[in-house]
C-alpha cells in the first residue's frame, strides 16, 4: 500500500509547480495524517490544527487557509455559505465514537445500549468533547434518559482539547471521543467503540477554500489523502476510508 500511495504522490505532484500548501485540519485524523502528509512530494504542506468549534469560528472570522478539513456537515455549511468552493468536497476518512477510561482501571462493560447506560450513570465524571461526537453524546444521553443525571458530572473541555489525555491524567473517569483520538494516547486505555445500536459514524472530508493561492494543488493533495491505497494508514490509527454517502 506504501508504494501505491508514493507513486500516487509523484503523480499528483507532477504536472504542477512546487506550491506551499495551508490546511485547517480537525484532529481527529491527526496520526494518519501525519503519516501520509510527507509522502506528497514537491509541495509544502503547512498544517494548523482545531478542534470543530474553532474551525467554524476561523472560517466566519474569514481567515484563509488552501484546504479545510472537518467533519462534512460543517465542511458543507461552509460550501453552502461560500467559504469553500462549490464541488471541492473529499471525503478522507469515517470514525465512530470510542470509549476510554485511565489505563489499568477497570473497563466497564459497553457491549450493550443498556449496559453503556449503566457505566455512565456509574461514573464519578464523564468526559466529551465540542466536536462531533460530543454533539452526538449530548444527545445519546437525552435519548437514554439521563441527561440530568449526567450533567453533574459532565466535563467538556474546550474545542480541540483530547479528552483521552484528560483520562490519562485522572481528570475525567469515563471518556468518549473519536476512536482515532484515543488509540494512540499513552496513560488511556481503549474500551471499544460504542455498540452498533447507538453508534454514530462521522465523516471527515476536505474542501478548497474559495479564496485559495493553490486551488490546484490543493485538490491534488486532498485527492492524494483520498486515495484507496491509503487505507492501511488509516486503518492503524482508528479510522476507515472515506465515503461520499450522506452521514
């Protein structure tokens, strides 16, 4: 898959010149990112990193950056509003809501609705995050009938925060995010991902600004990203390839 991935790179990189390339880019595909980023050879690839909220307050704020890439219903708000290009939307990359809990403490039984129910009513606190699966979570709980016994012991902290290092310091003793935010946080231990039943899958896709330097070159890197040979990388870091199926 490396060597598909590289030759895809050399292609997309040739036929261009050399472009510096600006992202605003969720963490949530960090790690695989991280990985793949490198392989697009012959451009400059600058990344900044923000959580959904934060996103969305940059693009209104009418910062400009060559690709954004956040979960598709607020890349398509932002298509809709005209901050990015009418038909740029990619989808890279699907992740479902995980759980965690501080690494050696016991893991709770989350193999059913009614038993993920159970471990958050069990614990001291309860931590989700401003993102998808935070938005997502808030409404889970209402949906379960303890909203109100939660929101006590409900901790969310700022956009873009990990609330797998949270768990990891012993600030938070149940925690949800994306599953590729946990996986690779040392001092968090991974549970699994939350039963099929009340999963919530999001997918994350990358759109070229309306006002970008580089349109070009920009899609080329988003298509790289989006290539099939790169689904092992995402597959090692909690997520799986992208589609262009509604959410």
């Amino acid at each position: 898959m490396k060597s598909i991935a590289l030759g895809l790179a050399g292609v997309f990189s040739l036929g261009a010149q050399a472009a510096d390339i600006t992202v605003l880019a969720s963490p949530a595909i960090k790690e695989a990112y991280g990985e793949l980023a490198p392989r697009f050879e012959g451009n400059k690839v600058t990344t900044t990193w923000a959580g959904t909220a934060d996103i969305m307050k940059r693009m209104q704020a009418r910062e400009v950056f060559d690709i954004v890439i956040a979960a598709s219903n607020s890349l398509e708000e932002l298509i809709d509003t005209g901050r990015l290009m009418a038909g740029s939307r990619t989808d890279l990359a699907r992740s479902g809501v995980g759980v965690m809990v501080r690494a050696g403490e016991q893991r709770p039984d989350i193999g059913s609705t009614e038993a993920v129910k159970r471990a958050l009513l069990a614990a001291k606190t309860v931590g989700v995050s401003t993102g998808p699966s935070g938005v997502y979570m808030s409404t889970l709980f209402e949906r379960l009938g303890i909203a109100d016994q939660v929101k006590p012991k409900l901790r969310v902290p700022p956009s873009g925060a990990q609330i797998a290092e949270l768990v990891a310091r012993g600030e938070i003793e149940l925690g949800f995010q994306q599953v590729s935010e946990i996986v690779h946080v040392r001092g968090a231990d991974y549970v699994g991902p939350l039963p099929a039943e009340i999963q919530r899958i999001t997918v994350f896709s990358g759109g070229v600004h309306s006002l970008s330097q580089e349109p070009e070159a920009a899609r080329a890197f988003l298509q790289f990203l989006a290539a099939p040979g790169n689904a092992g990388v995402l597959q090692k870091h909690g997520l799986q390839p992208g589609t262009s199926a509604a959410d």
